[in-house]
C-alpha cells in the first residue's frame, strides 16, 4: 500500500466506527447491519455472556431488539486502525456509554457511565467499500442500566 491508500483505508475505517455508534444512538439501530459483510460478526466472548451474532439479518434483528425508550450516548475514543493489506485491517478502539431506559423526552440527570471497554474490529474491502469483518466486544468495566 501506498501512503495515500494506506490513509484512505485508515480513514474509511475511522468512519465505520463512529458510524456504528452514531447509528446506534441517534439514527436506525437495525442498519448498523449494514456495516457489516454478509458474513459479518459481532460477539462478545467469554468472560462476557457469549452472546454471537453473525450474517447480516442477525445482526439486523439483534440491533433492532434495542428497548424500546432506551437513550445511549457512547463516546469513542483511542481509535487505532492498522491496515493489514490493500483490502483489510484491524482496530482497536475505547468506548464509554452512558445509558437509560424508560426515557421518554427531556434532559436526564447525567450518572456514572454503564460501560467503559473497548472493540477488537476486522475489516473487508468488498467492491471499493470498507465494511466490518467482525467486531468484539471487551467489556472490563459494566453494570445494569439505570431507569429513569
């Protein structure tokens, strides 16, 4: 890879990442789906609860069963993507999400934040666009979500 490429990718990546909490919180939870390559996984592995989702209509259904009047705002942060040839690459990347269900309108007292961890992620260059491999979830610091 050339440096120009090497920077495009890199930032193609940078953008699925933000992109994906973005559209968890303020946009369509179920289109986070279309991140992903067909094949496309998200997991959160042992020590967390196992849960495993992959394809794209899995992961869509997984997304879309978000409560319903649940606010998150998650900041993203640390974000290091390494392409690992012209069409993958790897990133690690820190969140921290503040959350509430039972949100139903207005401005809700800020609290300690529900989760602090990070995402391991791979990408696929499928037809001139960057999509997410697999993303796992590594959750170290987590606790139930607050009601409002």
């Amino acid at each position: 890879m050339d440096l120009s490429e090497r920077f495009l990718a890199e930032r193609a990546c940078e953008r699925l990442i933000i992109d994906f909490v973005h559209r968890l919180d303020l946009g369509d939870p179920s289109s986070v789906a279309d991140l992903f390559t067909e094949d496309g996984v998200w997991q959160w592995p042992p020590p967390g609860d196992g849960r495993r989702f992959a394809g794209r209509e899995a992961l869509r259904a997984y997304f879309a069963s978000r409560p319903t009047g649940r606010l998150s705002r998650r900041v993203m942060s640390n974000v290091l993507v390494t392409p690992t040839s012209v069409n993958t690459a790897e990133a690690t990347s820190y969140f921290t999400t503040y959350r509430v269900d039972g949100y139903d309108g207005g401005m809700v007292s800020p609290g300690p934040p529900v989760q602090v961890g990070h995402y391991t992620d791979t990408f696929r260059r499928a037809d001139g666009r960057w999509l997410l491999a697999s993303r796992t979830l590594h959750l170290p610091f987590g606790g139930p979500t607050p009601r409002v």
